[in-house]
C-alpha cells in the first residue's frame, strides 16, 4: 500500500503527467497545519503552511483559498439564495437568516506571507482573494504561510456543531482551503451549499482539542500511541482537563475531513488485501447494534467497488457518525448514524463509491456534478444487490422513474447547468442523482455490457488522480468499443431531448413480419427489438445507428442475434423485417432490459395473439 501511494505522488507531482492516453498537468500542494480548538466557545486558531506548485504552463499573479464558514452568516449567498430559490432544501430554509452572533461561522485571515513576504488579500463572501507580491512562475513553487482563527456555526448544512443526533463537531469545508485552478483557469465559485473541486496535494494535520473527545480524520492517525481511544491495544488514561494532540496524515488528496465528540467510540475491520476500516460513533444503545453489523457490509461494499471500479490505493477508510445525511470525503464519510441497518448500510454503500468518483477521480463536481453523484447512484445501486440479492427489479429502475418524472414535468434543465445555477433544487437532484445514473446504464445499452465493465475499469485506471471531463469519459468508450459516442453526449447531456420511441405498426404475410417502428421524440438512438416466438425462443435484433460507426457486440440470454441496418437519426420511421411469421410471434419488445430511458413506454412492447394480415396499428393520439 505504501508503494503504491509512493507511486502517485510521484506522477502526481511532476509538472506533466503522461501515459498512454493522458497528458495533462496538474497542480498540487503540501498543507500542514496545527489547529488548536477551544470547545467552549466552539472557536479555533491555526496556522497553515502550503507549498503550492504550479505545474501549469501559466503564470500566476492571483490565487484564492475557500472560507466557507463564512456561508453560515445572514445576508451570505447560501443564506439569500435559500430563502429565495423555489424549493429550498429543508436543512437550510432560512434557518442561516436567524442565526445568532454566536451560533454563525466565519473565518478570519489574520495573516498570509508568500515566501515570507507580506501579501494584499480581501475577503469577498465564501472568497479569499490573494494578489501576490511577485509572479509565481510556470514550474515554480511557492510557500504562503496563513494564520487565522474561526467559529464553528451551528449544523446546518454538512459542516458545523451539536447536530440532530447530538455530535460535537462535524469538521468538513472547514479550514482556508486553495482553491483549483486547472485546464479552464481558476475555480473560485462562491460557496452557496453544493459541490466542489479541489487541488490534489498531502495534508499533516495537528489537531489539539479537550482529552476526552474521540477524532476521525482523512488521512492516518501517526500517534496512537499517544491517545489510545480504541486507536491503539495500549489504553491510555489522559488527566482531566487537559487536551491532546492529534496528528493525521494524508497522502494524494483533494481535501480534509474531520469530526469528534466525547461519546464517540472507535472500531476497525480489516478489508483482506486492501485498507482497515475504521468505524466511530457514538456509545449508544439505539445505534451499537446496526453499527456492528455494518462492518461486516462495510469490508464486502469496499471489496465489490475494488473489483469493479478500481483498485482502493489508500491505507483506511473511515465512517463516521456526523453531518446532516451523508456526506463523502476523501478517505472518509460522515452519515447520520441512527437509522435502521439498510438505510445505515445503503448510505454507507453511496458514500463509499463516492471514493471512486469524488475521492480519486475527482471530476469538477460544480459543473460536472452527474459524473460524480450519478455514477455514484449507479455503482452504490449495484452494490447494494450484490449486499442484499437480487430482488427482480432493474439495478437502475428508481433513477430511471426518477428521470422520467423529470423529463415530463416541464422542470428539467441539461445536466450541463453548473451546479449552483439550476433553478430548482429539483431539477438539480433529479439531474445529478437520477438522470447522472440512467446515463450510466444507458451507456451500457449502447456500447454492450461487456464493453461497459471493462470501460468502467479503463477509465479508473486512465483519470484516476486527473480531474476528467466529460470528453474524458467519453473518449474511453469510443475507443473500447469502436463507436463514435459524442451525439450521447450532446443530446443526453447537452439538452433536454427525450427518448420516444413505439412500435407504430405490425404486419404480416405468409412467413414474414414488417414492423414499423416510430421516433416520436427527438434524441436519437440505437435500438433493442426483442422477439419471443411461441415456441418460447428470444430473439434480438440489435439497430445500430449511422451516426454511431459501429454496433455493440452480441450480449447473452438471446437465442439469436441479428444486426440490422443501420437508423439515420433524419429518419422518424424504421421498417424491419423478421422472416418468422407472424402467427409464430407471442410477443415483441423495445428494449427488454429496461435500460433504454423511453419516457413513454407504453408502445414498446407488444403481446400478440395468432396473427392476421393486418393485425396491430398504435396511433398516437395526445390527450
């Protein structure tokens, strides 16, 4: 394991990272940082020293760290922007607005060097900006040097103290954080309670807080000896009122996490050939149970994600009791812990596989969001049948009524809205939950499930560590499996065009069948015709596209499978022909693996009695 995060870093920090199929630089960092927390008055002090790298072929005359603690004021822009947006989340509503002096959070820069030199900085909302005193060159680094203090708000959304179920402090978004600057320039977006994107770098994190609070971090802790508290075999009896250090490390990171409380108790699990996972929460009779069995569900979940999603590179993983729901970060989660045992497992599986897509992979959630929170919903719906068996119904079924729900409701904005910009949280959700997963699933449907899974594991081994894009994404399907796929992207992605399609007529004469098949909406695609003979034989009849260069490869379960010609997306209506007659067919389908996102899928299928001439005709009438 530690060869293998040696490994990282050292692509990681080189001023170009190459392989076979990227080349792309990235920027990193070192942070260390000591943090001293008062909790009493709920308020700490720290001092930070970053060295910064930039790997970039720019010059930097500017850079901008996160405050986001700042978002927790009245009159913030999360707080105006709840109170106005149409449906706000609950958790917020106004409740930022009524927020006491002490109850706010802020951070305060009281000073910031640039090698030692005093630099000019303003504080704008959720926004340090910095002018620095000279140019960081093109592959040149620089050390800035922070102090500051801060107040820890009140819980409400993700970060903050005493939450609904009573935990201290849940330490996430939490420190003066440097914000990215990659590919497309700077990201300093304004905090306003949704996604992130982050500078990959190594945290060594100090933290000194009251002797009987119990701490989870990102990260490795490197003195257990020190503190006992379940993290070492040797307990350790600390004197009242006094505090402890605790010192976590962390390696290839885009951020850091961190929660504590005096009930909290600490466990582990270890995952065989991969990290030790460590379980804190608090003592509690009502939880203890479900928490224990968790263990045993948390150690399978890592193992199914490794095997399908790529190899876990880190030492731990840690689940923490903590937050408004669930919330992932790198090498650790916080998640509400009084639940019962499938909820508790079921937002763990989700956090978890956020690892893959938010911890590793890393993609610009604020304008990428469904890369992450969909492919999440994918993987983590996965997981849970495999925890849980397969119950019959479709992995990807709830996201695919969520996104039909969407599609027809007149709300629906494409999934490339930047994330705080859409107009509902609504068709947010929707979006990068629902719609993010049926995006996954479908892409199975084009390109075939074998072509998929090794797609999936191509792309983790290819951007893991490199912030990908959706072009990124993309161009590992194209190449696995000889199609071109950037209409999916702009239809899918790039507007809000639906899928329609229904077999609009039926014909037969002699030993022949003619069907009509319609396109009834605009989103063109590749289509499933699924014929069950009487006799009980499945048979496929896979319709590429023109537009697609290819077809996907012959997928189990079919008696036969016959490619036809290829559909010009100009075209509304197909014609195929089946040489079986059509007193032998029991019935024909569009897409019987319910992957196809038809938001109308009453004329898809068809169950057919024995036939006449003219048996079947669907007219679309509209209410």
């Amino acid at each position: 394991m530690k060869l293998k995060l040696i490994a990282l870093s050292l692509i990681l920090f080189s001023s170009v990272v190459t392989n076979a199929q990227v080349t792309r630089w990235q920027q990193a960092m070192s942070c260390e940082m000591d943090i001293d927390m008062d909790v009493e008055t709920h308020k700490f002090t720290g001092t930070q020293e970053l060295v910064y790298s930039n790997n970039s072929p720019d010059d930097l005359d500017q850079v901008f760290y996160y405050l986001f603690f700042n978002a927790f004021q009245p009159g913030s822009m999360m707080d105006v922007r709840s109170r106005t947006i149409e449906d706000p989340d609950s958790r917020v509503g106004d409740r930022i607005s009524q927020l006491e002096e002490s109850q706010q959070g802020y951070q305060n820069i009281t000073s910031l060097k640039m090698d030692g030199a005093d630099v000019d900085f303003k504080v704008v909302g959720t926004i340090l900006e910095v002018n620095l005193p000279k140019t960081l060159k093109s592959g040149k680094k620089a050390t800035f040097e922070m102090v500051f203090d801060a107040q820890v708000p009140l819980q409400i959304r993700r970060s903050g103290r005493q939450n609904t179920e009573g935990v201290r402090y849940s330490m996430t978004q939490w420190f003066p954080k440097m914000c990215e600057y990659d590919c497309m320039g700077w990201h300093a977006v304004p905090y306003v309670g949704r996604e992130f994107h982050g500078v990959w770098g190594d945290y060594m994190v100090n933290i000194t807080i009251d002797s009987e609070f119990v701490i989870g971090a990102t990260g490795v802790l490197q003195n257990p000896n020190d503190i006992g508290h379940g993290y070492t075999l040797q307990d350790k009896d600390h004197p009242k009122d006094s505090k402890l250090t605790w010192k976590f490390k962390a390696e290839n990171v885009i951020d850091f996490a961190w929660a504590a409380d005096a009930d909290f108790v600490h466990e582990t699990a270890q995952v065989e050939n991969g990290p030790l996972i460590h379980f804190i929460h608090q003592d509690d009779e009502e939880i203890n149970e479900n928490w224990n069995e968790l263990k045993e569900y948390s150690v399978k979940a890592m193992e199914f994600f490794s095997e399908n999603y790529g190899e876990y590179p880190y030492p731990q993983y840690t689940i923490i009791q903590g937050g408004d729901g669930g919330m992932e970060y790198p090498m650790i989660t916080l998640i509400t812990g009084k639940r019962s045992l499938g909820s508790l497992v079921g937002v763990t599986a989700h956090e978890m596989a956020h690892s893959w897509f938010q911890g590793l992979l890393a993609t610009n959630e604020s304008l990428y969001e469904w890369m992450d929170e969909g492919f999440t919903t994918f993987a983590s719906g996965e997981c849970m049948t495999h925890l849980f068996g397969d119950d019959g119904t479709p992995n990807n079924f709830r996201s695919l009524q969520g996104y039909i729900r969407l599609a027809n409701s007149g709300a629906e904005e494409p999934m490339s809205t930047h994330a705080d910009h859409y107009a509902t949280n609504y068709a947010y959700g929707s979006a990068a939950y629902s719609k993010g997963s049926v995006f996954l699933n479908q892409l199975s449907y084009i390109v075939g499930e074998e072509n998929f899974r090794a797609g999936m594991i191509e792309y983790f081994n290819t951007w893991a560590f490199h912030h990908p894009n959706p072009n990124d994404f993309i161009r590992i399907f194209e190449k696995n499996s000889n199609m071109e796929l950037d209409w999916y992207l702009q239809h899918f992605v790039n507007s809000t065009r639906k899928i329609d399609y229904g077999i609009s007529e039926i014909k037969g004469s002699g030993n022949s069948t003619t069907l009509s098949i319609e396109r009834f909406d605009l989103m063109p695609m590749p289509l499933d015709v699924v014929i069950t003979k009487k006799d009980g034989t499945v048979h496929m009849h896979n319709i590429p596209m023109v537009i697609m260069r290819g077809e996907k490869s012959p997928e189990e379960g079919y008696d036969s499978w016959t490619v036809d010609r290829d559909w010009a997306w100009t075209d509304p209506v197909y014609s195929l022909s089946l040489d079986i007659p059509v007193s032998d067919i029991a019935k024909i389908e569009i897409d019987n693996s319910s992957r196809l996102a038809d938001v109308n899928p009453s004329n898809n299928s068809v169950d057919l009695e024995d036939g006449t001439q003219f048996i079947y005709k669907y007219d679309r009438i509209e209410d």
